[in-house]
C-alpha cells in the first residue's frame, strides 16, 4: 500500500481534534517547521489508519501534528508545527 492510498485529507481530523480543542483545528493557519509552507491545518495530510494520526505537511511530508489516545488520555505531539495562529 502507498502512502498516497492511505492519505486523507486534514478535515478529516476534524472529529478527534475537537476532543482536543474548543476551536475549529481545521482553520487554523499552520507552518511547518520544516519548508515553513503556511496554509489551514485542514490543507495538511491526515494517516489515520494507525493506533493515533498523524499530520503531515502537503508541500514535504514533514510530520506536524500527531495525536494518540490512551484510557484517560489523549497525546498531543506539535513538534513539528512551528506555529499555529488561532484567529478569535
């Protein structure tokens, strides 16, 4: 299987990062902290057929955003994002 067959679009994240945030996560502009290719979370690659997801960037792959669930838990990693700017 291809990475290109196992990829969905960032929205589909949407569901999980609502756990996570009181916002919508799929609008807010993020860059990446490797090409620093700026666009709406929604816009990154979403692999969700894992125990968590992971985001990537659409421009070089670079893993932005993971999120895992453990009982009580949920695991937060955005070491790849430089920012995320949340419009109010």
């Amino acid at each position: 299987m291809t990475t290109d067959s196992r990829r969905l679009d960032g929205n589909a994240a949407a569901g999980r990062l609502a756990d996570v945030f009181a916002f919508d996560a799929t609008v807010v502009q993020t860059r990446c902290g490797t090409c620093g290719t700026r666009a709406p979370l929604g816009q990154y690659h979403l692999y969700a057929d894992a125990p968590g997801m992971v985001v990537r960037c659409p421009a070089c792959e670079n893993v932005v955003l993971r999120v895992a669930q453990t009982p009580g838990h949920t695991w937060l990693d955005l070491g790849g994002a430089v920012t995320l700017d949340i419009a109010e």
